[in-house]
C-alpha cells in the first residue's frame, strides 16, 4: 500500500543537509523506505542543497542564483525509483520492521515488548539515542488520545492499524509532521491497535490541566 501522507519539504531538506536531529532522523529514513514518493522528492532536496553549496564556494549574483533554484524546481521529475529493498522484504513478510528501527528495536513487530503507560496506550522508549525522543507506540482500537499541541518538531509514522484526526486519516506507510502550530486529537480505527513510531525534540503541549497533571508519570 503506497502512503499517502508525506513528509514536508523542510523536514526533507533538513535531512538531505544531515541536519534533522536524530530521532526525526530515524523516523523519516523509516518513512523513506516504503514512500517511493519522497524517494524521489528527496533527490529533487538532494540537487538543491547541491546548488546551495555550489553557491557558498563561488560569488553568485542573487538574480543567478534566484534563477538556477527555479530552473531546478520546474526541472522534469526524476524517473520512479524501483522499490527500496526493505519495501520487498516488508510485503514479503508484514512482521519485518522498517530496517531504520532495527538498531532501537529489533526487526520484529511480535517481538516486541510493550509496556502500558495508560489506559489503552503502550510504549517501547528508545535508548541512547541523541537529539529528541524516540518510541513505538500500541493504541487500543477507538481510543481517543488527550489534545494537545507540539514543544516543537515531532514525526509520527504508521505501522499498523490507522488514525483520525483535524488533519485528516493516517494509515500504514503515512507520516505525520508536525510542528508547534498543530493542535489535533488523534482517535484510532476500530479494529485493530494503531501501532506508529514517533519522534519529537520537544515535550507535548496538552490542552487539559488533567493530561497536563500526568504528564510527568507517563513521560510524553
């Protein structure tokens, strides 16, 4: 199944330039495994940050420099790139984990080893790892999850099972990227438990003084 939410343009470039902070990092190359889609969009990121250095080593003129960056934008889509061949190994065998997790935890999904930290909700934190906050997380069917807003960055993407939200509906392969000015509430599919990785460089900012209170004892 091909997402069909992506990530921004800034969180690609970001992490064409090795400048998205870890966590972020981790799930975006995640994402970048079975999203040919971004594939693609990241070496369009890829070419531009060449430019830009290209620029920093010679004395462009800003009218030049203007036109190469438009030249580039409106140059002809690159060929579809074949499937990474984590994408294979991923249809083969749903229980695979996308190889960017391997390293935090492990390549099977039925692995794994949850640990409830709220009613519904289970967690595996990763450890040891630099610049932002890194977990999986297991959502009971129909659970409607506190609203809240960002401290800063996060990246959310599905594994498994589905959510609603303002922003719309987030399957399996779907990336959320989300910044400060989002405010949303996310309610999981019935069915089946929504299982996602997330990354954030900030704590979340909830809206009720009940979420807020409890903050501390469930770690978000």
């Amino acid at each position: 199944m091909k997402p069909n939410r992506h990530l921004d343009d800034a969180t690609l470039l970001s992490y064409s330039a090795g400048a998205l902070p870890a966590a972020l990092a981790v799930v975006a190359s995640a994402h970048l495994e079975r999203c040919t889609t971004c594939r693609e969009r990241l070496l369009d990121a890829d070419r531009i940050g060449g430019v830009l250095v290209q620029q920093q080593r010679v004395d462009v003129p800003a009218d030049d420099a203007r036109a190469a960056m438009l030249a580039l934008l409106d140059a002809e889509p690159a060929e579809a790139l074949p499937p990474a061949p984590a994408e294979i190994i991923e249809e083969r065998n749903p229980d695979r984990l996308p190889s960017a997790l391997h390293p935090w935890f492990g390549p099977s999904m039925r692995a794994l080893r949850w640990r409830r930290v709220a009613p519904g909700v289970q967690r595996i934190r990763a450890s040891g790892i630099a610049g932002g906050d890194l977990m999986l997380l297991r959502i009971a069917p129909g659970s409607k999850l506190p609203l809240h807003s960002h401290g800063g960055s996060e990246l959310t993407m599905i594994l498994d099972g589905a959510y609603d939200d303002l922003l719309g509906h987030f399957g399996p392969g779907d990336v959320a990227d989300l910044d400060g000015e989002t405010l949303h509430q996310p309610v999981t599919s019935p069915g089946v438990p929504c299982i996602c990785v997330a990354a954030t460089d900030a704590p979340l900012v909830f809206s009720s003084w009940m979420a807020r209170t409890l903050q501390p004892l469930f770690g978000f």
